[in-house]
C-alpha cells in the first residue's frame, strides 16, 4: 500500500501551481488583448495608410491597371480591418469583469462586436485575401506566356465586376456572423453580447 501510495504522489497535482499557471494565461490575454492587440492594429494602420497614400499620389502610377488598383486596394480593406480592431477594445474585459470600460456592457458596443467586428470584420478579411490572390493572379499573368485559361480569364475580366463579385463572395461566406451573437439585455452573468451556444 505504501508502495501504491509513493506512485501516485508522483502524479498528483500541486494545486498551488495550477493556479499559478492559471493566472499566468490571464495575464498573458490581458496583455494580448489591452496591449498588443491595439498596438499591433495601430502600425498596421499606419502602414496600408502609406501604402494607399504613396500609391495614390505617385504619378507613375496609373490606377487603371488592375495590378495597382488590387494593390490599393487591398491596403484600403487592410487599413480598415486595422481600425476596427484597434477599437475592439471597447468590447474587452479583464478576468471576472474587474476592469471594463463604461460603455462595455451598452447596445453601441454590443452592436459593435456584431455588426463590425463578427460580420463587417470578416467580409473585410475574406475581400483583402481575395484582392490580394486577383493581385497576385494579375502579376503572374504579365510575367511569361501560356497561362491557364482560367488564369487569363480572372485577369481580363473588368475589374468592377471582379470587386462586386468578391463583395458578394464574402458577405454570403459572413453572413453566419449576423446570427453568432445577440444583444445582451438583461442576463449580467454572460458575455457582451451574448453568444446563442452560451445561451443553449
């Protein structure tokens, strides 16, 4: 029995260091989520916003060729996206809730996280994959001969209809996030906004 004992103290968990490494991950996601991210969304920012700035006013550049137009493009949807995460903030909370800002819990912020980070954010990344694979197509094509079909065809097909194409493509693809949350009125001990799997 001794014996049988001396062995399972070799697995036993010391609970002072579970929780420990618990309070570790906390901080970790506080830092992830109150620093880094802002941060992180902040350069971005700044870069794509050079990017569109010196696309845009440089005059060797002729917008009507569709590389640069995918090109400007897709710094625009990826200056967006960086915005709005830069402002997800509004919807973070520390562990158990002890540090939220004001309006964390109001219909504004709530909506926010719907409309602009769940469905807007994600048509936002699908579109900025999309123009940047159109992008990446087009240059491919002015390099060599004897492309694929399909190739040759996305790079001749006018470019508004490529961009309304890739709008539709991702607002159907997001279109799951407008019905992931709903607006938390009156259950305190649940997210804001409240996910339907917590709901069930």
């Amino acid at each position: 029995l001794d014996l049988f004992e001396k062995d399972l103290s070799k697995y036993s968990i010391n609970p002072v260091n579970t929780i420990d490494f618990y309070f570790s991950i906390i901080y970790l996601k506080f830092i992830f989520n109150f620093i880094l991210i802002p941060l992180f969304s902040f350069i971005g920012s700044l870069n794509n916003f050079l990017v569109c700035f010196v696309i845009y006013n440089n005059r060797k550049i002729d917008l009507k060729e569709k590389l640069y137009t995918y090109m400007f493009l897709n710094s625009m949807l990826n200056l967006t996206y960086c915005l709005i995460n830069f402002f997800d903030i509004l919807n973070q909370c520390t562990y158990m809730r002890v540090y939220c800002l004001p309006f964390y819990s109001s219909y504004y912020a709530q909506y926010y996280k719907i409309l602009l980070m769940g469905f807007l954010g994600n048509v936002i990344k699908l579109s900025s994959n999309l123009t940047y694979l159109l992008m990446i197509i087009n240059r491919y094509v002015l390099v060599g001969r004897n492309h694929s079909e399909i190739l040759e065809k996305a790079s001749k097909t006018p470019t508004r209809i490529m961009c309304l194409f890739v709008c539709l493509l991702s607002s159907l693809l997001s279109f799951s996030k407008l019905i992931e949350y709903e607006i938390n009125e009156n259950f305190s001990f649940y997210d804001y906004p409240v996910s339907i799997i917590s709901i069930d």
